[in-house]
C-alpha cells in the first residue's frame, strides 16, 4: 500500500473525527462574540447581529436586500443617484434571494453561510495539508496553525500600533470566518485553486473544478486572482526552469501537462468576469466615482510585521526548508508569500485587499518550520496563535458590552425597538424611497428598510464627504431653506427619518412642510412634500 494510500484512509478513518472536532471548535469560537453580544442587547433594542466592521457589514446586508427584493442587478443603496444596475455582488443577491425563498432573515441566512463558509475553509485547509505533508502530526500541526492563527495585536496595543490581526480579517482563516461569509470562501477557492495545480486531478476535474474555482473567485472576491495569477504563472514557469516534475510530498509524480490544465481552464473561466469587471467600474459613471473613492492602503510595516507575529519568523524557517528542499507545493507557499508581499506596494488602490489569505501561506510555512525546530518551540508557537485569537474575541465582547451600555458605538450594533419599527414601516411603504438620515442611520437602513439612503458609506456613497456634510449640517439646523431646497429636488428627496442619532445631532428646527407620517416612540418619519 503507498503512502498516499495511508493517509488517505487514516483521514477516513480515525483523522475525520480529529478534523470535525477541531473545526467545530473553531466555529463555535467564531460565533461566541455575536452570542455574547446577542444575551447583552440592553432592553428596548435589537441586536443587529454584526461585530465586525458593522460600517461594511450593513453594506452587505443592503446588497442582501436588493436580492430578497428580486434584483439580479446590483445598485448602490447608499447613494440618492440614480444609475444603472451591474452583475456584480452576485453572492450577496443570491443570498438575498435565498432569504426571501426560505422565509428566513437576512441575518440568519448571512450567519449560516458564513458557518458554512468557514467549515468549508478548514476543510479546504486540512485537504491542502493532507497532501502538503505524509506525516499525520506534521499535518495537524500545519492545520492547527493555518486555521486558528493570529499576530501579536494585543502588544501591538500596548505599544500604542494597530497590527492586522485586529482589522485586516481577509489576511487570516480565523479572522475571516468571524468577519462575515464571502472571505473563508475565497480563502477556501484560493486553496482548491492551487491545489488542482499542485496536485493536478484526472479526467473531466482537471479542468472543471479549477475552472468552477476560478470562475466563483472571480464573482465572489476578484481581487485575489491578480496574486493568484501571478503566483501560478512563477510556479509554472519554476516547473519548467527545474526541468523535473513537482515533488508531492506522497511518492507520486504528476505531470507538468495537468498543471497547464488547470492555470488555464482557471484563467478562462474567471477572466471574462474580471473583463466584465472592469468595463463596468469605468463606464458606469456611479460605480466610477464609488471606485475612486474605495480605497485601502496597505497597512504600515510595523502593523504588518507585528499582525503576524510569530508566524514571520518561522515562515521564515520555512521558506528555507522548501527552497533547499526544491518541494514544489512548499516553493508556491514561498511564492505565494512574497508576490504577496511584493504586490501590496503596487500603485493601486485595493492594495490591502491582495493580503487576502497571506496568513493561511504564512502559517503552512511556519508549520513547516516548527517540524525542524526543538519540539518545545510548537506548543508555545500554538498558545500564541491562540492567543491572539482570545485577544480577537476580546476586543469584540468588550466593545460589544460597551454598546450595550450606551456608548458611542451602540448605533452601529443596536438599534431601539423603535428605530426597527420605523425601518419596517419603511420596508413596506418605502419603496426604493431616498432617505435622509444622520450617517450613522444611513449606514444601517438599507439593510433594514430598502430604502436608498442619502448618505450611508465613506465609499458607496458618491461624494461621500459632501453628502455626509449636509446630512449633518441639516440635522444641526445649520442648513439654509435654499441649500434644503436644493438637496430635496435634486436627489428626490422623500422621507426623513428622525431618531436617537438624528437628536443627538440636534434636530430640533426642522424645514417647514415635513409632514410626520409614522412615529413610535422616539422616532418619528417625516414624508417630504
């Protein structure tokens, strides 16, 4: 019986057991923050079942909404513009859809899918190590570091920095299943993706499941693919430079032909979506102005290095284990770690975006490390990772309980059992209605009500700063009757919504004619004449 054999059965076997047990330990973790902060939604709210980066995260479920609204074609909510619709977003519509075909919440299914995602990402992560490594420790170790690692973030906090474990959640497999559903799965697809290279398939999957993978990448997060195509093309080209096939880890040899198969049928698969892509967020005038403001700059050095942490120095170990080894699944690891690296320079404006799964590449390699390092460097290693992971989950129940006491940041995880009822009401009347709110509300009522908000995002909001200065000036009673006028023809104007946020602006002199039209408690929406 080969090796490959063996681990195959023991993975059936007993291993399958050890696999479940862990990931589901892992995803329990994953949603221990929201039941926490779900048991503490102070009396007279609701929690909106978002942790994360709630400012994005109540995008998603306004794109959530336009599919349990029946849309195909996805629309800026946060922008009182009116424009042209795109086939972009595909995920979100369809779990909006999903919603509204199952009778369920957009949350509900939002954190279903992001339980689902994550499992579907360890199991990604166990398959590529299970190929990476004959040995069955030497396999835990590596899924026990890619799945459940995190940087230093609590010392970068001490030290007064801001590390990516924090706020970069696309960087690592944990992160990533706690933020939200769409980035474990592109992790996951990464995986598969360079796996079908690596260890190219037979048949009709050579070429259909690399494609499939390349073709959902492109729909769900397309800009991972520019590393990915990068790092298989050095990987292909090291194939031929070397002039031998790629080692396995397992005693088998696969040919160079297959893994062409695979970069090709991926790459034709995902690039007529990427082409798509890019006519349609530079000849859609309101996806043009959204473009030139989405930008995120790639983090600091310090941040970086700190984000990491231990990881660095033993993906270090790594990296000079696999090149003096000439492993081919462990030299993609190494390319895949510094085209990365190298990329997130580039004069574009995603570049933090391109760290997606970096931490995933990085952790494989410091398992790697770690298997020729003392044994005593692993547990300590391990309880590192961990935590990080304890800090992680930390942050979020505290800032969780915070907002449940009342501070500033409750808007953007609790809402008032009044302010739901009004976005319901809104939600049956509004009807793609433009809605002039404080930001704050903006950002949650498209999500919640439907409706278009006047402004609601830094990036989706066309002319945010300008938008969110009047929203502001108009709420302070600082706005002039002309200015109002203005604002209220020309981006069709026809609710304003007045609650906690909007009082705690001022709204106290608010324009003549507004006609109150719903009101519970201390909301009150007001239908612009």
């Amino acid at each position: 019986m080969t090796a490959h054999a063996d681990i195959r059965i023991g993975y059936k076997g007993h291993e399958r057991y050890w696999v479940w047990a862990c990931s589901l330990v892992i995803i329990a973790l994953s949603c221990l923050p929201y039941l926490i902060a779900w048991v503490a939604t102070p009396v007279g709210y609701q929690f909106t079942g978002l942790l994360v980066n709630p400012l994005d995260g109540h995008s998603y479920l306004a794109k959530m909404r336009q599919g349990w609204e029946g849309a195909w074609l996805f629309h800026l909510s946060y922008t009182p513009e009116p424009h042209a619709g795109a086939a972009i977003f595909l995920f979100y519509l369809a779990l909006g859809h999903i919603a509204r075909w199952t009778g369920l919440s957009l949350i509900a299914v939002y954190h279903a899918t992001r339980v689902v995602a994550g499992l579907a990402l360890l199991g990604a992560i166990y398959a590529f190590v299970g190929r990476l490594t004959p040995g069955r420790a030497e396999q835990q170790r590596l899924f026990l570091m890619a799945a459940s690692s995190a940087g230093l973030g609590w010392l970068g906090v001490m030290m007064g920095l801001f590390p990516i474990d924090l706020w970069v959640p696309e960087a690592f497999a944990f992160f990533s299943m706690l933020a939200n559903p769409h980035f474990p799965l592109a992790i996951a697809l990464m995986l598969l993706l360079l796996q079908s290279v690596l260890w190219p398939m037979s048949g009709m999957r050579s070429w259909l499941l690399p494609g499939l993978a390349g073709m959902v990448l492109a729909i769900l997060a397309p800009f991972a693919l520019p590393v990915l195509y990068v790092v298989l093309v050095v990987h292909l080209l090291l194939q031929i430079g070397l002039r031998r096939p790629p080692n396995t880890g397992v005693n088998s040899h696969t040919p160079l032909r297959g893994a062409w198969v695979a970069v090709l049928s991926a790459m034709v698969a995902s690039l007529p979506w990427l082409a798509y892509d890019a006519f349609v967020y530079t000849t859609n005038p309101a996806l043009v102005a959204w473009s030139q403001q989405n930008v995120t700059p790639t983090p600091a050095p310090a941040d970086l290095v700190l984000g990491f942490g231990f990881l660095v120095p033993l993906a270090v170990v790594g990296m000079w284990i696999a090149l003096r080894r000439r492993d081919y699944p462990g030299l993609m690891l190494v390319v895949w770690s510094g085209i990365t690296l190298a990329l997130i320079y580039a004069p574009i404006a995603l570049q933090r975006r391109l760290l997606t799964g970096l931490g995933v590449a990085l952790a494989m390699l410091a398992g790697i490390g770690l298997s020729h390092l003392p044994r005593s460097i692993t547990p300590l290693a391990v309880a590192f990772g961990w935590l990080g992971i304890a800090f992680q989950i930390f942050v979020l129940t505290a800032g969780a309980l915070g907002a449940a006491q009342g501070q500033e940041q409750a808007a953007a995880l609790y809402i008032s059992t009044d302010e739901a009822a009004a976005m319901h009401w809104l939600l049956a009347h509004g009807e793609d209605a433009v809605v002039l709110a404080a930001p704050r509300t903006g950002n949650v009522l498209p999500g919640q009500a439907g409706v278009r908000s006047f402004y609601g995002h830094p990036f989706e909001t066309i002319d945010a700063t300008t938008k969110a200065a009047y929203a502001e000036a108009f709420f302070r009673g600082e706005m002039s009757e002309e200015t109002w006028h203005m604002l209220r023809e020309r981006y069709a104007i026809r609710f304003v919504f007045v609650g906690p946020q909007e009082r705690q602006l001022g709204a106290q002199h608010l324009p003549d004619g507004l006609v109150p039209i719903f009101q519970q408690g201390a909301v009150t929406v007001y239908r612009v004449p």
